[in-house]
C-alpha cells in the first residue's frame, strides 16, 4: 500500500539530512550501513547520534513544525520512515554536486551554513508569500488562479537554503511589486533556477523509497519538460464492473441496502518516459474528523507508477479536475461537472437517510470492524449513486484512440507532476 509522507515523516528527512551533512559524505556510507543492514534499530541511532540531534533544533538548523521529541518518536514507531529517511540523506549527501557543483561545499563534515528547514517562517512561509502573489498575478489576468495550492506549484517537502537566499527571498517578499501582486511565476521561477544553480537554495521533494533512490532535477529545462510530455501516451482504461446493491432503497424514511459488489473508482493506464503508471478517479464519500460521517464532495485524481513507493501527485476536487481537462476538450469538462453535480445530489439524500438509520453511529464507533463496516458501505453508495455515471463517461472519452485522449492525460500528468509551464523548479529523491 502507497504510504503518504505525514509532517513528521518529512520533518524526519530534514533531521537525517543534518546529520548525513554533519557527518559527511566520506564517512556516511561507514556510519549508515549498521541501520540500513538492520544491525541496529532507530532507538540505537537516536541515542548514538544524540548531541547531533539535540544541536539540531537547539540551533534551530532543522526548524519543523513538530518538536523533537514527537519526530524521534515517529521515526521509532515507523521502522520503513527510517529506512527511507536513512537512504535518501545518504544519497543525497554522496551525490549532491550532480544537482550543481556549488553544491560540493555540504559534502565538508559539518558544513552549516546549509540549514534544512521544513514548515519554518523563514523558508516555507516566505516561499508560501511569493506562490501567493504569483498566483494571484495570474488570476487577474486570466479570472482564474493557475494552481488550487501551493503543492502543485513546487512539492518541496524541506529547502535546504544559506543566510544569503533567506535574505535575498525575504527581500523579494516584501518587495512592493510582490505585495501588490504584480509578481509573475516566470519572475520567481527563474529565480529559484538560479539560486539553485548557485548552491544557495535546493527544494527538496521527499518520497518514501525501499532501497534504490535516484535524484530527479524537475522543471529546469522547458524544451526538456515538453519531451517528456511528448513521451507522455494514454494506453487504456482498466476494466471495471459497475456497483450493484441488493434491496437498494433511501426513499421516505427508512433506508435499507443488502449485499454489494463492483468497482469503486476507474484507473486510466499511461506510459511516461517509459514508465507504466495510471491515473485513479475515485470520489470520497464521506468526511473525516471528530464531526465527520457526512456527505462530502470530495474528488482525488491520482498519478501513480507501478513499482514507486510514493504517489506522483493528485489533483484534489472535480472543479481543478474540470480545470484541468477544459484546456483539452471543454465539452467533456462540462460533462464530468454536470455528471457529478447530478448525481452527487442523489448520494446525498442516500447518505443523509443512512446515516438517520444508524450509519452515523457506526462512523463514531470505537470498533475498527464497525468503522470499517461504515467506509465499505458509503464506498458502496458513492459508487452507485455517483460513480457508476462517471465511470461511463470517463470510459467513453479515455477508450477512443487518438491525440485528445493523450492530450488529456498529458495535461493531468502535467498537473499532478507539478511540471506544466508555471511550476517551480525543484529536485526530487524517489525510488
């Protein structure tokens, strides 16, 4: 099962990273082998690397939004976090100047003028500013923001950035132009490439890996990006069979469903630089949290490729969906909204009289059978109240052969990738 990188898991990488730098590259591959030969477990290396640690955050050279103690923590309970926290600072330590040859100087044991920084003021929210002005430059020209967040923008999960890009971003932030929205993704793209370029700034995509992990220089090169966009091919839709409940009826006051069977999402096949991967459309019925149960609008298209750890990126609800696909076929865009909109109306009253007869109780349970006997059901409900419809619809339009069809798999790559002509350059390690 695909495992998402929590904030934790990615503040676990900045940590690893200072210390793979305070050891160096020399020494890191002596230093590592006993952990990742699983000699020793993470419980052994946080007490032999413990000043290290304890400098770490006392310096505030790894600043992260959870404390010390909650990552150290996490890395102990998640033994496959810690292999792939161990393995991608290693190599990026080993490799780091194939990035850029400024970058040989945190090979140095003990280097720090590098600090690593995840969800910190001076890195995370002075790149969130400029995404935000840059996004909102756009929007005034065209009526409509480029991006739905800042992840599609750039997915770096830590920057590793010197005092003289902190200053030179906090500058550009607070920049008049900047603040009035005047600043343009062409303007702090080029920026970023040559911070990079210069060693004072490296975004950091993270995936959780096994054992291999490569680097990856993303968005550096357009003609380079357009290649790979050009290599970009639909190669089917997987084979699916529709939701069908026995005994299925929500009218009135009562609400009853029987036995249940068929597919609850559609896959689109691609094939990417020659890799095989797919694009998962799958509604999520319901909402989470202490007051969750309820109906929820919620829409994940998912890049994945077989064999990775890590998921290749989504795009979250069926407006960016239809966003996305407009710029492809306009026709069939409105097809999905109104398909949606439609019948989502439909699972809502299903939902709602589900839950008046007990289904929300079921939500709250403390029982994981219990809870679990809920997800199925409203995966049931959304499947053939909603799915059921979009499924046709996506089915007909990815099963005819041609251009449009590779088209619109291009533009969703593109999207869920972070590689159309607006996102960020950055670096990402992944198996």
């Amino acid at each position: 099962m695909v495992q998402v990188a929590t904030d934790k898991a990615e503040g676990a990488q900045a940590l690893f990273c200072y210390i793979a730098d305070a050891i160096g590259s020399r020494q890191i591959k002596k230093a590592y082998k006993p952990y990742l030969d699983g000699q020793q477990n993470a419980q052994y290396f946080f007490t032999e690397y413990e000043d290290l640690v304890d400098k770490a955050f006392s310096s505030r050279a790894v600043d992260t939004i959870n404390s010390k103690s909650q990552i150290k923590q996490y890395v102990i309970d998640n033994k496959d976090w810690f292999m792939s926290s161990l393995t991608i600072s290693q190599y990026i330590i080993e490799t780091i100047d194939d990035i850029s040859i400024k970058f040989r100087k945190i090979k140095k044991p003990g280097w720090q003028d590098m600090l690593y920084k995840h969800g910190d003021d001076e890195i995370m929210d002075t790149m969130a500013k400029l995404f935000k002005s840059a996004n909102k430059q756009y929007e005034s020209l065209n009526g409509v923001k480029y991006f739905g967040n800042i992840n599609k923008w750039s997915p770096a999960d830590i920057y590793l950035a010197t005092d003289k890009a902190k200053k030179q971003y906090k500058r550009l932030a607070s920049d008049k132009e900047t603040k009035n929205n005047n600043l343009t993704f062409a303007v702090l793209n080029k920026t970023i490439a040559d911070s990079i370029e210069s060693g004072d700034l490296l975004p950091l995509s993270l995936k959780k890996v096994n054992k291999k992990v490569y680097v990856q220089r993303v968005n550096f090169s357009r003609d380079k990006e357009e290649e790979l966009l050009a290599d970009t091919i639909c190669t089917g839709v997987q084979s699916w069979s529709p939701m069908k409940i026995d005994n299925f009826k929500y009218q009135g006051s009562k609400f009853t469903m029987g036995t249940y069977s068929g597919s609850r999402d559609i896959r689109v096949t691609l094939e990417s630089g020659g890799k095989k991967g797919d694009l998962q459309f799958r509604h999520t019925p319901a909402t989470s949290g202490e007051k969750g149960g309820k109906p929820n609008r919620s829409f994940k298209t998912v890049l994945s490729y077989k064999g990775a750890s890590a998921l290749g990126g989504q795009v979250v609800g069926i407006p960016l969906l239809c966003a996305v696909l407009e710029s492809v076929d306009k026709a069939f865009a409105q097809k999905i909204q109104s398909t949606f909109d439609k019948n989502f109306k439909k699972f809502e009253k299903a939902m709602n009289k589900y839950n008046e007869n007990g289904g929300i109780y079921k939500y709250r349970s403390k029982d994981k059978k219990i809870k679990d006997q809920f997800n199925n059901e409203v995966g049931a409900i959304s499947a053939r109240l909603i799915m059921n419809e979009l499924r046709k619809e996506i089915d007909r339009f990815f099963s005819k052969p041609g251009e449009k069809r590779n088209n619109a798999v291009r533009a969703l790559f593109a999207y869920t990738a972070s590689r159309t002509e607006n996102s960020s350059p950055f670096v990402i390690a992944k198996d």
